[in-house]
C-alpha cells in the first residue's frame, strides 16, 4: 500500500509520473500463429491506487490455464459486483500473491518467451494494474513480460474496412463476431473470448490480403 500511496495519476489517462517504474514491456507486433497467452484481470474498480485486483486469469489452452482470486483488501466490499459477479463470500480467506506463485506461472506458461496479449484501452487497464500490484507487494517477474494490447487488431480492421463500428469495445466485436460473451465479465471467460476474438481477427486480416 505504502509504494501505490506515493503515486500520482489522473487515471485514466495512460501516462502517470508512476509509469517511469513499471518494469514490464509494450510490443507493437504480434503474430496470433506463433505461441501466446491471454491474461484478464478483475478489480474492484477503475483506479489501481484505491481498487483491488480480486482475480487473475492466464489462458493458453484448456489445458493449461490457471485462475486465482485475491483478497479484498482497499476495498471492503466488491464494488465492481455488478460488472464481475464475484461475491465478497468467495474472496474471503483468499490471500496475497506470492513470488512462489509468480515465479511458477512464468515457468508454466514460458512467459519470458511469450507475448501476454491482452484486450485494453491506451491506460493498459491490466498492465498498470499489476506494475503497481507488484510494487505494493515487493513482486519481481514483470520486467519479463512483453504485452500486446489486441485491441490494436480490431484497428487494423477498422482501417481495412472490415469492422464495420466506431465502438471497439471487447463485447461488441465479440457479438460481431457471433462469439457467445455470455457470463463473460469474469477473468476466465475473459480470456477465451480474447483467444477467440484474436484468431478470427487475424483469420479476417489474412483473408482480405
């Protein structure tokens, strides 16, 4: 808590005087046919400096894919019930990420070696998030990790001619797409609708080169 305390941000603008900290990094190229993982978060609001991440989702495959919860701990209460459906029941007990743990997904899923897509605005809502979750509990493994932001590919849509909307949010692309987002304000389901939204994507920009 100390470390996000001495931060300054007008959240959610992308830059902070906080960003010269983060440790991970941004990547502009990404090939959906070489290997990946999809990472999602749920946080208790907007802001990494009063919010909580209370769940984390990595997705390769279905067979290799992990989910964690964590505690609620500035906040009381899920504020964000009403987007995540994750109740204040199932995050009790639930504790801190360790370095253990974050030293065994970047193992698990070769992360050192892997884009980390996710599916963001130009805040890079998931990255900020975990730099400054990292910092508020002495976590090191970032500064491994490269992030594509999948968004990007829906622009290149767009520029093609071949999204036909202004709007680019996730559930509208995906409804667009004809992908069930039923339930899917949750990390887990999150993450397969990102994977399956970055394959027809790259389907759909192949197919019109």
């Amino acid at each position: 808590i100390n470390a996000a305390m001495s931060i300054h941000t007008s959240w959610p603008d992308k830059k902070t005087n906080y960003e010269s900290r983060y440790k991970s990094k941004i990547i502009d190229n990404f090939n959906a046919n070489q290997p990946y993982v999809v990472l999602n978060i749920e946080t208790t609001g907007l802001s990494p400096l009063v919010d909580d991440i209370i769940q984390i989702a990595i997705y390769e495959s279905e067979n290799n894919h992990i989910v964690r919860y964590l505690p609620l701990v500035k906040k009381s209460t899920n504020t964000g019930y009403e987007t995540n459906h994750i109740s204040d029941e199932e995050l009790s007990e639930k504790t801190a990420l360790t370095q253990e743990e974050v030293d065994k997904a970047i193992e698990q899923f070769d992360l050192a070696n892997k884009p980390v897509v996710i599916y963001t605005g130009k805040n890079y809502f998931d990255r900020t998030f975990l730099e400054v979750y990292f910092l508020e509990n002495n976590l090191s493994g970032l500064e491994k990790i490269h992030f594509f932001n999948a968004k990007s590919l829906v622009e290149a849509l767009w520029n093609d001619g071949l999204y036909p909307y202004e709007c680019k949010d996730k559930d509208t692309v995906a409804q667009w797409m004809g992908i069930n987002t039923d339930k899917a304000h949750t990390a887990p389901k999150n993450c397969i609708i990102e994977k399956e939204i970055i394959d027809r994507k790259s389907t759909r920009l192949n197919s019109s080169h």
